[in-house]
C-alpha cells in the first residue's frame, strides 16, 4: 500500500519504517530541511536501538524515501498519517496547531487532485484529545468536497523498545466511521498481529480515548509506588519485599510499579496534563489524574531532600556525579528527565556537575552546556563528593565498587533506580541512600 507519514519524529519515524519493512511503499514529509537530508543518508536523526539499520535497509530497497515537497507526499498515498507534535500549552492542554495545519494542507491537495479513484484515508497518529480526529475531518471537509475517510490510530510504542512493540504489539486500535477505512486499516495492520493479538476496530472518539487512558494508568502505577516507597521509607519498611509481596497477586501485576525518581519524557507528563486538560474543557475535575501528577513532581522533590541531607553544610564547592541523563535506558531523550530537574539544582545550589550517559550526552550539551561531560561512568566519578544514579543503563547495574570508591572523594552514592542492595553496598563501604528504603552507612 502507498503510505504518507507527516512527520519525522518519533512516531512517524518508527511506523514509517515498520511499515516499510513488511513491503509497502512509503513516504515520510517534514518541514526541517535538516532531518531530510540526514534521513536520505540513512542516519536518523533520534536514538532508537535498530532504527536506522531498519531505515537503510529500506531505503536500498526503494521501499522509503524523504521529501519535502508536500504535493508529492499526498498525490502518492493511499493512506496518510498526520504524526506530528502535540506539545503541551502553559495549562497543560494539547497544543493542535500543527495537526490543523496539516489538515489545510490535506485538504488544499485534494482539491487540487479532484474525485476519481479511491478515497484517501486521513489516519491521525498522533496522540490527540478526544474530538480532535473530527475536527481534521471537519475543516478538511469544509475546504473540499473531494471525498476521504478519517480514522485514529493511537500509538503504544515504548522509546527504547518501539519496533518491536509496533512489529508485536499487544493490540491495535483503530477508530472509524467507515467500512473503507477499516478495511484500509486491517489491511495494514494484520501481518503484525499474527500472533493472535487483537485489531480493535471502533468509534473515533473511543480511540482516541484509549490513548490517554491506558498512558494515565501506567502513570497512576508510577506514582502509586513512589508514594508508597515514601511511605515505607518513614515506618521503616522496604519497598523491594512490598513490592515483592504486593505483586504477587495476579490482580496487580508487577509491571511500572519499580519505585524510583518518577515519570518522565514525551508521554506520560504530557498526557497525563491533558486528561486533566479535557476534564476542565467539559467542567469536570479529573482529581484522580491531577493527584498522580503531582505525586510525580513531588517525588523529585523527596529524592532532592534525600541527596541534601548528605550535605547539611550545602552543595557550594561540592563536585556531583551524575549517572544516567535520559528519562528512562535506550532513549537519548531527556524531554522531563528527573536528572536534568536534579542538575540544574544542584548548579542553582553551587555544586560542580559532571554527568554520563551511554547516548544521550549531546542532548544534554544543548539543554545544560555547564555540566561537565565525563568520558566515561568511572572518569564521572574522579574527584567527585557522591555519585546520583538516575537511569538505570545495563551498565550501571554491575559496576567496579572498588573502583569507584577509589575515584570518589566520599564514599556516598544515592540511587534514583534502586539499582543495588543494600547490604552489597555496605559491605563495600558505602553510604547508600536509595528509594523505599533505609539509608546504610559506610562503616568507620
């Protein structure tokens, strides 16, 4: 089938390339000059573990291609998904403006096309507050009377394991108001379901709904076990055996509900803003949602309490180690990552930073250019007054202890991702304050 992403970001990178790959003919159009020249060359301009092997491979074999030429991009395609940014305005609604303009855009080369020939299915991507998908339908329609089909495709991809949550995901939702389009939409979607996962064909609305409730349920499990590792912190409990024998239920499961420094990135934040967003638009308070966010926010806040306690002289003249930049492993994205809200106050607080991460080091150089970038995890380390863990890398998982107690100044480390126990980091010597439990003390 002939398909158009409008956008080459995350989403419409990932589903551009997927989709490719299983032998359809794609086209993916930006704005950004830049991006296409890099995407012609084979380099992708995100960090997604295989993607660009993916994206060159295609491109060899013809199956996709870069353009910025927008008549070129919707004359080609059978399908069209709109995959750009819904940024978050100041009260924390879904900024739309540029899903509308590629709606203009949709529609002013319909009407140069003219009818003939199947209709054109508009598929919205992009993650959108309920009732978006018809307002792209309503303005297309009020520009041309060329007939279309409009459809919502939520996307579940998870950064760092996006293709292959798209090459098996655990469902596909697709919201309609045509049989054209569901056809269209099996048709895309059934050689990535083989193993026996659902296409779940419904109304648009309903669609675009899942979305947002299934992101504000995994950020309401985030928050839940943060509180509770908050909880256990003051009566002296530890939040690993909790976890342990809360998950055990079947009812409740084990996945997001690792206590840690919260939510970050793209999505969770986000949306989680905008359900709270859509409820005020219709006069209704989402207390629930609004509760979980503030329950991330605060969470930063208790780890930074954790860390200044180390310190009751203050962080003036002391030197940090950070480990781990980006929001979560295998992403270079640092878009609300607990770390940067830690470095950028432990810089107002007077300290000298200095940071690892394994990808996301050029991130950071734009976004804090004052923090020292270390070569490698035990170069960050040398001289510094305690180590912070913020992302849990693979590699940070089995460190040299005793290489690191060497490098460090003072033998304190304090773990944002519960990476170690707590009697192996005392019995090398450590002060080890981490989330949900006890603080252990170096010996002597």
């Amino acid at each position: 089938m002939k398909l158009t992403m409008v956008g080459t970001g995350y989403v419409g990178l990932v589903t551009g390339a997927c989709f490719a790959a299983s032998g359809n003919d794609v086209v993916c159009l930006d704005v950004d000059p830049r991006k296409i020249d890099m995407l012609r060359r084979g380099e992708s301009p995100i960090y997604e573990p295989g993607l660009s092997e993916m994206l060159q491979k295609n491109i060899q074999a013809g199956r996709i291609r870069f353009t910025l030429d927008k008549a070129e991009a919707y004359r080609h395609a059978e399908a069209i998904f709109i995959c750009v940014g819904t940024p978050s305005d100041e009260d924390g609604s879904a900024d739309l403006q540029y899903v509308l303009a590629v709606a203009k855009d949709i529609a002013e080369e319909l009407e140069r096309i003219g009818p003939g020939g199947r209709a054109k299915t508009v598929v919205v991507k992009s993650t959108v507050p309920v009732g978006t998908s018809h307002k792209v339908r309503d303005l297309i329609r009020g520009r041309t009377g060329v007939p279309f089909h409009i459809a919502d495709n939520p996307e579940f991809l998870k950064e760092g394991d996006a293709i292959t949550d798209f090459n098996k995901p655990d469902r596909v939702v697709c919201g309609v108001e045509s049989d054209e389009a569901a056809a269209t939409m099996r048709e895309l979607y059934e050689p990535f379901v083989r193993q026996g996962h659902p296409i779940l064909i419904m109304d648009v609305r309903s669609a675009e709904m899942v979305k947002y409730a299934s992101n504000a349920m995994l950020a309401c499990k985030i928050s839940f076990i943060n509180e509770m590792a908050n909880l256990c912190e003051r009566y002296g409990a530890d939040v690993n055996s909790v976890r342990a024998g809360m998950c055990a239920d079947r009812r409740i499961g084990d996945q997001f509900l690792y206590p840690g420094l919260g939510y970050g990135g793209s999505c969770f934040p986000k949306d989680t803003l905008a359900v709270v967003g859509m409820g005020k638009a219709v006069g209704f308070d989402c207390k629930l949602n609004a509760s979980v966010h503030e329950v991330n926010q605060d969470q930063r806040r208790h780890f930074w309490d954790k860390l200044l306690a180390e310190f009751p002289q203050g962080l003036q003249g002391i030197t940090l180690a950070f480990w781990g930049v980006a929001f979560k492993p295998r992403t270079d994205d640092i878009r609300e990552a607990p770390s940067m809200t830690l470095m950028q106050r432990a810089l107002q607080s007077g300290a000298r930073v200095r940071a690892f991460d394994p990808v996301a080091m050029e991130n950071l150089s734009k976004e804090l250019p004052q923090v020292h970038r270390a070569a490698d995890m035990y170069a960050c380390c040398e001289g510094a007054d305690g180590l912070v863990i913020c992302t849990e890398w693979q590699e940070f998982r089995t460190p040299d202890f005793d290489r690191i107690r060497t490098l460090l100044k003072r033998r304190l480390v304090v773990d944002g991702r519960n990476l170690y126990r707590c009697e192996t980091m005392q019995q090398h010597g450590f002060t080890y304050a981490s989330v949900g439990r006890a603080t252990v003390r170096a010996k002597g």
